[in-house]
C-alpha cells in the first residue's frame, strides 16, 4: 500500500486519495517506530556494556565499586555508629574490625657446629665440646599486636584497639600502600607504616580516596 502511494499519480479520485493519506501516515508511524526501536537498541546496548564492565571492575576488587562510587557521587557518605568519640564537626562513615601491625626486626643466626660428643659415666647424658660458626641475620616482619575497629572519619582514620591506639588525619597522609589483606598507611612524622589488618582494603581506600578530594585545599 506504501508503494502504491508512492507511485500514484498528482491527480486521483477522492477515494485513492484517501488511500494514499492512510498509507502515507503508515509510513510516517512505520518510521518512527524503526527510529524508536534503534534509540531502545542503543540504550539496551550501552547497559549490556555498563554492565560487563562493572562485572569486570567488580571481580577485579571483588565488590562493586562503580555501584558504590556512584552512590557516594550523588548522595555522598552515609554516617555511621561507632566506637570513636567523635570531635565538634566530625563524622564517622566506616567502622570495620581491624588488626593492627607493625614492622620489627627479628634477629636470628644462621651457620653451622663442629665437635664431638661423649657420654659422662652412666648418667645417659651427652657432653658436646665443638664451636659454633655463624653470623647473625636481621629480618624484617609484620606482627600483628592488637586487635580492634578502624574508624573512618571525615577528618581522621583512628584505630581503637585493645592495648594500641592511633590516631591520623587526613591531612597528614603521605602515602597509602593497598595490600590484599589490609592497608599500610603513611603519615607525616612517622618513618614505619602503621599496617591495619581488614577485609577488603580496596572499598575502604575507594572512601579514603573519597574523602581526600573533598577535603579543605585539595
């Protein structure tokens, strides 16, 4: 019917006439329709790729942080309950259990003994005369020594553990080291890391680094 609208001449009878307005309009809904299909396919196709690339990111860092960025983009940190005293302004957005860390020196000493051994009399006990050959080797660990929460605020990151307390702002961050079982942080002042034990270091730095490009002067 389309065709023969097309192909009708200028000059018809009423009837055709109206023939051609109704296949006319046919086509004009014909072609919206097709426009509207290619807009949804479009759209269906930018969420099939939205959606692989945040199953991608989401297996990478095994949660989903273009989920939770984007929360924290439109709505910002939600507060949260906390151990920590909080001061005049301040507000806690994570509260995680935690282990705290540090490196030490351990010193041990690697080598070998020459000698001999004789029996003294009956006893069953062995005297060893000989001389010990080695050298001391320092090493450096990470020990776990305390146990407690870490607290994310919008001014500081605090440990509240058992025994240890620790206190940064996040102001005086130097450097952050991302680790698969926890974070080494780096302050102003300090030479070693203060190394906090968590579960998923990568979604706790995703609100640092959050909360340090909002902070005052960044």
């Amino acid at each position: 019917m389309i065709q023969l609208a097309q192909q009708a001449p200028a000059t018809t009878v009423p009837a055709a006439d109206g023939l051609r307005r109704e296949a006319l309009a046919m086509q004009q809904e014909a072609a919206r329709i097709e426009q509207s299909v290619a807009t949804k396919q479009s759209a269906l196709n930018e969420l099939i790729s939205e959606i692989a690339h945040r199953q991608e990111v989401a297996k990478q860092y095994g949660f989903d942080a273009l989920l939770i960025l984007g929360s924290l983009e439109a709505y910002g940190p939600k507060a949260v309950d906390s151990p920590l005293v909080l001061k005049k302004g301040e507000q806690a957005y994570l509260s995680w259990p935690a282990g705290l860390a540090r490196h030490v020196s351990k010193m041990t000493f690697v080598g070998g003994s020459q000698g001999m051994s004789f029996p003294i009399g009956r006893t069953g006990i062995r005297y060893r005369l000989g001389t010990f050959r080695g050298h001391p080797v320092t090493q450096d660990v990470i020990r776990r020594i305390d146990d407690g929460t870490l607290v994310l605020t919008n001014q500081r990151l605090v440990f509240i553990g058992g025994s240890k307390s620790t206190s940064t702002p996040l102001a005086k961050l130097l450097h952050v080291e991302v680790y698969t079982d926890g974070l080494g942080v780096f302050q102003e002042g300090r030479e070693n890391p203060n190394i906090y034990l968590i579960g998923q270091p990568s979604q706790f730095m995703l609100y640092v680094n959050f909360l340090l490009g909002r902070a005052p002067g960044t």
